[in-house]
C-alpha cells in the first residue's frame, strides 16, 4: 500500500485542468489560500496544559503520526508565529482525539456558511433502486495543501 501524504492532491493539477478550469477548485488544488478578513496578530501565547501519563504518550504519538503523513512540518519560532493550543476530546472506549483549537484564528477568517446534509436527508431522497455508500474520509482534509504563504 502506498503511504499517505499530505498535499498529494497537488501532484495530479495537470488531471485537475483537463476536467475543469473553475479557478477554485484548482487554486485548493494547488494550494488553498485562507480568506483572512484581517491580519492574524497575537499578543501573548495561549495557555497549554502539561500533559502526563497516558494523555502525554496519545499527544506524542499523534504528532508523530502528523509529522510521517506531513501534514505538519517541524518549524522555528518567528516573529508574527500564531500559536492554537491543542486539547483532548474522549472518544467511544479508552481512546482520545487530539483537537488543534482554531478558534481564535478563525477569528481572523471570511466566514463562509456551508451546509451539511445530514444522513437523513439524503436517506429522504433515494428511491426504490438507488444505491449509497459510505467512504472513509478519516484522512481526506489533508490532502488539499495549503498555500506556503498562509504557512508558518
């Protein structure tokens, strides 16, 4: 099986042209830019907990995990760096999910409504001989890239 890695997306642009020239969807092909409404600037840097035990081995073996996939790359500080804290959500069993909390930086972006439709409004839509699968998308966020000047 071949690895996953983040961006790959990227690499199949030429593909991407052939089935369409809407400059938006080739642009998150090639590298999406974050709409900023206003410069992200950061006055102090927000609290981390220390995490011990069980919690601190999950956080390290997830960044781990990130960093083989590249969907985050080891970086120095910077002058301007904007820093999201993480935290651990519990999920169904014994396990956790890492979450990187975006909410102040989101602050800063165009907001966009999007609507998500729920299983049982598409289930309200089959009709006798229609079919539905289900995919795993677990990974699929990380395959756009993101543009290198919305990088830091």
């Amino acid at each position: 099986a071949v690895a996953f890695q983040a961006g790959q997306i990227a690499h199949c642009i030429d593909a991407w042209k052939e089935i369409t020239m809407d400059l938006e969807i080739l642009t998150s092909v090639s590298g999406e830019i974050i709409p900023f409404s206003t410069i992200p600037l950061q006055g102090n840097v927000p609290f981390q907990p220390v995490w011990k035990g069980p919690k601190c081995n999950f956080i390290d073996n997830e960044i781990l995990s990130l960093l083989n996939k590249g969907v985050i790359i080891p970086s120095q500080h910077k002058p301007g760096e904007f820093i999201s804290p993480i935290f651990l959500c519990d999920k169904r069993g014994s396990s956790f999910r890492m979450i990187l909390n975006l909410k102040t930086l989101n602050e800063h972006v165009q907001y966009h409504h999007f609507k998500m439709e729920t299983v049982e409004t598409v289930a309200s839509m089959m009709t006798l001989g229609c079919f539905m699968a289900s995919i795993d998308l677990k990974d699929a966020y990380y395959c756009v890239p993101v543009s290198k000047k919305h990088q830091k």
